[in-house]
C-alpha cells in the first residue's frame, strides 16, 4: 500500500492496512515521513514503513534566482536573509548587555561619558541596520510569494507544454511528482509484491511505473488505485495555474494502468468512470468506521470531550471534527454563536494552531464568544466515535465544491457511529441523506441565518433526530467491516486462488519475501 502522507491522521489508510492484513494478506504500507527520519512500526499485522522523501523538486527555478526588475533590493534566495537577521539580533543583545553594564559602572568620568556617547550611536546604528535587513527581507518574501504562476507567461508555459507533450506535460508543469517516484519506487521495487494498492492520484504513478519495471523482468503486479476524491473537483492548495492541469495529465497517463479501482462514493465512482473510460464503475468502499472502535487498543480510552472543554454535560456542545480550510466553512459555527446564547463548539482539527484556525479564534475574540470556542488535535482513530458521543450535534458546514456534493465524507459517518444529530450544509449527496433518513438538518451553505435555525431545531428535539439510527441495519451498512469485504472482493478478484499469509515473510525481516510467494500488497495514497 502506497500513501503520499505520514499515516498517522488517515484512518482510511490505516483501516485498510489493517483489515488487509486481517484478512491473511501480508501488508507493507509505505508513506512519508513527516521529518524526514524513516520510522517503522506494525499496525495490527501490517508493517507501516515511513520513507524519507527529499524534494527538492517541489522548488521552482525562480526560486533558486533573484527577482532583479520588480525587488531589486531582496536579498538573494540562498539563507543569508535569516542569517542577517539573526546578526542584527545578536547586535541588538550586546548593546543591551554592554549599556546595563556601563550603567553600573562606577560614577561618571570623562572616558566613561565618552563610551556612553559611543554606545548610543552604535545603538542608532543598529537600529537603522535593523529596519534596512528587515525591509530587504520582506522584498525576499514578497518575490517568493507574488509569484503565483496565474500571469499570462505562465498560462503560455502551461498551454506550450500540454500542446508539445500532450499528457506527458506534468513531467515540465509539476516535476515535484518525481520525489515520489524516487523515494518510493526502489523500496516498492525490493519488496516485489503481487499487488499494490495506490491511494490517490501521486500514488497512482508510483504503482503504474512499478508494474512496468516488474513485467520486463517478467513479473506481473496488479494495480487497485483507490481515488479518494475527483481531481478536476480539487481547489488547488496553491494560487498555482499549473498545478491541476498537470495533475490530471498525470492521473490520465496512469489511471489505464490500474486494474482495478476503488472509490469513496457512487456519485465519484460515476465522474471516474466517464472521466477516464473505465470499462465498468469503480468498486465503492465507504470511509466508515470500526464498529469495535475501542478494541484497538482497550488499554488507552478516547478523552473526555466535554472535559477538554470544560464544560459540564448540561451545556449544548457542537463539534466539528476534520481538516481545517476555509472551503470547510468553520466561520460560521463561529459566527453564529453570538446568537445561540449559551452554545460551546469544539473543533477536533488537523492544524489547531494553524492559520485558518487561529484565523477562527481571533474572529471568536472579536465577537466576544473566545470562552465558548474549543481547538483541539485528533485523537486515535478508533478513539474518535467514543470520543465525538459526547457532544450534542455534529456539524458539517462544507461549501459548495465538486468534491463536496458527490460523496458521504468520513466526519458523517463518524457522527453516525456516535449517534449525533447531523446540522449540515445543503452539499448534494450529504443532504439527500440527511432529508432521508431524518437523522439532521440541512441548511443553505454560508448562510448564518439558516444555520441558526438548523442548530435551534436540533438542540430543541435531539431525540427525534437520534430515533433514526434505530433503523435495522441503517449503522452496520456503515461499518468499514462491511467496506473491508468489498476490498478484500477485489484483491482476491485480481489474484485469485492465491494463499495469503503474513507469518513467513514477518518472520525473514522487511524487505524480504519467502521462496514460495506470497500474496504481498503494497498501499500507498
């Protein structure tokens, strides 16, 4: 299994090295190591590898020069900025040093007037040194960050090379992709496995080039790309007009290469299959959870939600659990509660002293709610059903997106599992569910308003919205258990009559196989 991040935070990833593992096939799951130091350690049977992945490819050439005709006064991007800075700062502490020092000098006498007169001109002049390094810093920053590649030069560029190269332009566009290949595919290459599952769209060529370089030697690997999300759908993470074309000429030159592909959702697995010609629909596997969510490990508990709060269980909590982006649209769990008197929200968060969200705390001290806004990192996993129940209502305040109107996202699921009341926003495939099942309220996407009332209704009548899980068979068609049939479906389709078993090559250390094979599966994303 192959996946482009850390693991730790993807229970998606880690379910499905589990449960395949689980299930008697023997599992290595590479990622990337978020400090780049490779780590290791097993997950259930499986064994989690973290790859040490250098990128220098991920920097453009113009970072590498000096922006001449619009920041001439910029320092030259090669670290001397900070070591500048660092200078001046130094400068600044000896000042201080030698004036406290001169000020318990002895009574004042002419050389000692002489050296004070000294000291404050060599303090005027570090101050002016001071404000020139830092506005030639900020000209170094500005040149980095101005470049957004949206100028007409840069859609030239984009347009010269898609021409030339067709879906060959990634290579020129995107050249970062190349990290990935060179820190996976060697390991992938060693461990020669039968099959491997590629999670996402960098992941996908990883695996397509793998499966080349094994039938020259002739050895067949089969492919399961399992795409979580719709490419064209993605708002790019950058200002970056290259980035999604060169992605989707990536996607589109490796996506035949799969023989199998998995999705998150019927409306998804509907766009990939028109999207690339795929013969027959995507396999769907849900981003349900554990149904046994503390048997992972019983020893360690999920924490008291409404203790990280500090509040008692008689006051109304909202809890909004994932990524944080302003397309996620948080704001408005914020921006409603001036008025919802007495209501406390807790934001279970990626990045809880990232930007976005310490954009959100400062707009909760400017409305004079900071006491009633909670951020807080992930928990476990299987910690994170035990650990939402505690909350009144599970929020999903998701703008309008391609990606967010076609598919049920982890947080519903997890919201189910811990029968909340669901207040979500009107995405398409979320708010048909919800209409449906009776189990929340949709309100209209940004719209404070009808947030408002949405969170009246449900705090008024929880009951009536928690009835709706009591439906036969509505939660445990929401299990990864049942998701975790479908995928071993598929790998057992592609090798089919293979014997499984993780003892053998546990036993010769990583990296090795034993002399009769064994159904290997690499997962990656």
């Amino acid at each position: 299994m192959l996946v482009d991040n850390g693991v730790n935070g993807d229970s998606r990833v880690q379910k499905a090295a589990r449960s395949a593992a689980d299930a008697g096939w023997d599992v290595v799951l590479l990622g990337r190591s978020p400090g780049g130091v490779p780590q290791t350690w097993r997950l259930g049977g499986a064994e989690v590898r973290l790859l040490a992945m250098p990128d220098p490819l991920a920097r453009r050439r113009h970072e590498f020069r000096r922006a001449w005709l619009r920041w001439p006064l910029a320092y030259p991007p090669s670290g001397i900025a900070p070591h500048r800075q660092q200078a001046v700062k130094a400068w600044h502490a000896d000042l201080t040093v030698r004036a406290a020092q001169l000020a318990l000098a002895a009574p004042a006498t002419p050389r000692l007037g002489l050296r004070r007169r000294a000291l404050r001109a060599e303090q005027l002049a570090a101050q002016v040194t001071a404000k020139w390094v830092s506005f030639r810093y900020w000209q170094l920053t500005r040149a980095r960050t101005r470049r957004r590649f949206r100028n007409p030069w840069d859609r030239a560029y984009t347009l010269f090379w898609q021409s030339v190269k067709g879906d060959g332009a990634w290579r020129r566009l995107e050249p970062s992709l190349w990290d990935y290949e060179l820190a996976y595919g060697p390991v992938v290459d060693e461990l020669r496995p039968d099959l491997i599952h590629a999670n996402d769209f960098r992941m996908l060529g990883v695996a397509a080039r793998a499966k080349t370089r094994a039938a020259v030697d002739g050895r067949e690997i089969k492919v399961v790309w399992d795409a979580h999300e719709f490419l064209p759908g993605l708002k790019p993470w950058q200002d970056n007009a290259r980035w999604l074309p060169a992605h989707r000429a990536h996607e589109r030159e490796y996506a035949p290469h799969a023989d199998a592909v998995m999705t998150v959702s019927d409306g998804l697995a509907e766009l990939l299959q028109r999207e690339h010609g795929l013969a027959v629909p995507p396999d769907v596997v849900l981003n349900a959870p554990s149904a046994g969510h503390g048997d992972l490990d019983p020893d360690t508990p999920a924490p008291d939600l409404r203790a990280l709060c500090g509040i008692g269980a008689d006051v109304p909590l909202l809890v909004y659990s994932g990524a944080a982006a302003r397309q996620r649209g948080l704001d408005i769990m914020v921006d409603a509660l001036p008025q919802l008197p007495g209501v406390h929200v807790a934001l279970i968060v990626n990045k809880p002293a990232g930007p976005y969200v310490s954009g959100v705390l400062a707009r909760a001290a400017k409305l004079g709610v900071a006491d009633r806004v909670h951020a807080m990192p992930y928990v476990k996993h299987w910690q994170v059903v035990p650990f939402l129940s505690a909350a009144d209502a599970g929020v999903i305040p998701i703008h309008h997106w391609p990606n967010h109107e076609i598919a049920l996202i982890t947080k519903f699921f997890e919201y189910s599992h811990a029968r909340l009341p669901l207040i979500v926003s009107d995405v398409r495939t979320m708010a048909g569910t919800v209409r449906s099942t009776g189990q929340g309220e949709v309100f209209r996407a940004e719209v404070v308003a009808d947030y408002v009332r949405a969170v009246r209704a449900v705090l008024g009548d929880p009951e009536r919205y928690r009835a709706a899980y009591d439906r036969p068979g509505l939660l445990e068609s929401w299990t990864w258990e049942a998701q975790a049939e479908v995928m071993d479906a598929v790998y057992s389709r592609l090798l089919p009559g293979r014997p499984r078993g993780t003892a053998t090559r546990a036993a010769t250390g990583p990296g090795t196989l034993p002399g009769d094979p064994q159904p290997a599966v690499g997962v990656g994303t």
